[in-house]
C-alpha cells in the first residue's frame, strides 16, 4: 500500500511538473528532462510512468478534463435559473484557467496536439457540451430568451471563457491597464464586463 501510495504520488508530482513546462513553453519545447528536473524524480521514475512525452500531454489533458468537468457536473446539479448556472459556470472555468496550472496546460495542448473528439481528452467540448445542456434548461425554465439560438448562446458564453483568459495571458498591456482602458484588471474582473454586455441579449436581465 505503501509503494503504490508513493508511486501515486510521484505520478500526480510528474503531471503537475509537466503542466507546468507544458503551460510555459508549449509542447514542443518541453523536455522530459525539465519536467524530471521540476518534478525531482529520476528519468528512469519519469519513464517508468510515461513512456513518451505524448503520454505526458495526454495525462496532464485527462488531469485537466477531469478536474474542470467535475467542477461543470457539481455546477449542473444545482437547482435553480438555468442561465445564471450557465453564468456560474462560466466564472468558474475562468477562475480554473487563471489560477490551475493542469487545466491552463491541458487546454493549451489541446490546441497544439490532434486531439480526439474525446471529452475526456478535449476539455474545450467538454465545457462546450455542458454549456450547451444547461442553456437548453435555460430555454426550458425561460431564463434564457425565447428568441436566443441555443449553440449561438452557448458558443457565445465559451468565448467569454477564451476571451476574457486570453486577453489577461495573451496581451497583458491590453488588460485595462495604462491609458484609455484604465486601471489593470484580472480575467474574472473582465469577464463580469464582458457579461454585463451580453446578458442582457440572452437573458434580457
């Protein structure tokens, strides 16, 4: 029991090590050597879990569809108007994205690597799916416009995602920061911007 607890955790030690230099480099810079040296276990430890850097890529991508869907289920259970779950659902995958290093890593990958039309590879679908269910309850309970277009909504409400986290880690000086844009702002600060602008066109509020 012992062993396995400790080779557990040299497993989630190596995927959060490769999350990291995958999130800072991309995945064709990294080096499992970088990634062994961060994660401070041997080559031959790296190896023995990974065989090759895709099987890195494609843990850290799991690592991260897993911990952001279980966010999404927890959020779609709750009870209540649908949309303002959407919106909830929304804030939480932007906070995911600036603040857990395996969900940036596995959403960067996603775009780097064939990935497989696989929710539990392809984090992107994942949220995409379950923005769509819930926008459909949406439709249903009338918290969602009447006239909206569903897979519109939902592709709308995703780019707030992509968006508000990209412009933060993209363009920094574009981050409201010096000049005509004001004073600095994080992604979630720019996302409750950003949804004061559409919610009124999709929920009418």
């Amino acid at each position: 029991m012992v062993k396995q607890e400790r080779s557990e955790r040299t497993r989630g030690n190596l995927i959060r090590a490769a999350a990291t230099v995958f999130d800072q480099v991309g995945y064709e810079r990294a080096t499992l050597m970088v990634i062994s040296d961060l994660a401070t276990v041997t080559k031959g430890a790296l190896s023995f879990h990974f065989a090759a850097k895709s099987d890195l890529a494609r843990a850290v991508q799991a690592e991260a569809c897993a911990a952001s869907g279980g966010v999404l289920a927890e959020l779609a259970e709750r009870e209540g108007a649908a949309f303002e779950i959407v919106v909830e659902m929304v804030q939480s995958l932007v906070r995911l994205l600036e603040n857990d290093v395996v969900v940036r890593a596995g959403t960067r990958l996603a775009g780097e690597l064939e990935t497989p039309d696989d929710p539990s590879l392809h984090c992107q679908l994942n949220w995409l799916g379950a923005l769509f269910r819930t926008l459909r309850r949406a439709r249903v309970d009338g918290s969602l416009l009447p006239s909206v277009d569903v897979r519109a909504a939902a592709a709308v409400m995703m780019s707030l995602v992509v968006g508000a986290s990209a412009m933060t880690r993209t363009h920094p000086e574009l981050a409201f920061g010096d000049g005509a844009f004001g004073k600095r702002e994080s992604a979630q600060e720019r996302l409750g911007r950003m949804l004061r602008v559409v919610r009124p066109a999709l929920s009418g509020r």
